[in-house]
C-alpha cells in the first residue's frame, strides 16, 4: 500500500499504455516549475555577473529543477507521488536517461575549456537538461515533450548564434526557461488520468 492508499502495481502483468498512464498519474507540473525557476536565475545572474559568473554555475541550474520540484511537491501535499512512480518502468527509464545525460555532460565540459567559453557550458547544459524532456514525453504519450526539447534546441542555438557576446549566456539560460513556460501550458495534465 503506498501513500494516499494506492496498491503498488504490478508492472510485470500490465499493458504499455497502462503503465504510461500510471506514469502520467503520479507526474506533476512541479518539474517546469522547478526547471523555471532554475535557468531563469542563471539568466539573471549570468546577465548580472557577466565574465564573474562562477563556472559552478551553470552545473547547479542543470541539477537544479528535480530537488526543486521535490520541495514543490511537498509543499502542494504530493510528495508520495515520488515515491508511486519509482516501479514503473516508465519511470525507470526516465532515470536512466538522466544517466545518459550525466554521460554526456563531459563534453561539453571538455568543449568549454578547448573554447575557453562559459558560454559553451551553458549552451551544452542547457541542450542536454532539455533532452530529458524527450523520456518524459514519450512515457507520458504526450508530444509537448518532444516539442519542448526541440524548441529548447532551436531557441538555445539562436541565442548563441545572435545574442550579443557580453549578454550571451543570459540569453542561452533565458530560452532555456522560456521552454518550461511552453512545457506548462502544453504538457498533458496528471488530472487527465487520475
């Protein structure tokens, strides 16, 4: 028995579209909200500090958006739903992406440091962090996921390509939030199969 007394599911005797609606149920919205908040903080700091933009930065507006949407989700009263979803294999898949990206992330790290570039670590994490929103949507059956990410990409290379060099990473990390503000509004609503 989980919390709220939903019985634990048995994944092992259930259809696709079944698990991906139980992944849907215990998603939330806190994930964009968390995801906002966090790049469009590195965006302020970024436009505010400038060169002085410590290169921890970036890292912590990646990582950012999960113990944020944890907090969120507390606070709403919807913290067993972390817990719910942890057996659906929808949800592990999920997570392992995350380790796929963590994979990835030296790259961009060793890019950074071959271009002498912060602005290429923002850029890389800010693509990467969108990536998860690929999982997300496919285990949701919802194509704002993917819609999401390849926005992110789009909007996050524009602002490479034309923002201007001082106001650079503020422009990459300020595209990166406005896709959660797309994510929000376009995102299938848990409610839909609760």
């Amino acid at each position: 028995m989980l919390p709220g007394g939903r019985l634990v599911q048995d994944y092992s005797r259930i259809s696709l579209a079944d698990a991906r609606r139980d992944y849907l149920a215990t998603s939330t919205t806190a994930m964009p909200i968390g995801g906002f908040i966090a790049w469009a903080a590195l965006a302020v700091a970024a436009y505010m500090l400038g060169d002085r933009l410590p290169g921890f930065a970036p890292f912590v507006a990646a990582v950012l958006p999960v113990p944020l949407a944890l907090i969120i989700d507390k606070v709403r009263g919807d913290a067993g739903i972390w817990l719910e979803g942890r057996r659906n294999p929808i949800n592990q898949l999920f997570m392992r992406f995350i380790t796929v990206v963590a994979l990835l992330i030296p790259f961009v790290v060793i890019a950074a440091q071959a271009a002498g570039d912060l602005d290429i670590l923002i850029l890389g994490l800010a693509i990467f962090a969108g990536i998860l929103w690929v999982p997300h949507g496919w285990g949701a059956d919802d194509p704002a996921g993917f819609i999401h990410f390849v926005l992110r990409a789009i909007l996050c290379y524009a602002a490479y390509l034309v923002a201007p060099e001082a106001a650079r990473g503020a422009a990459i990390a300020g595209a990166a939030s406005l896709t959660y503000v797309y994510a929000l509004a376009a995102m299938r609503k848990p409610s839909a199969v609760r």
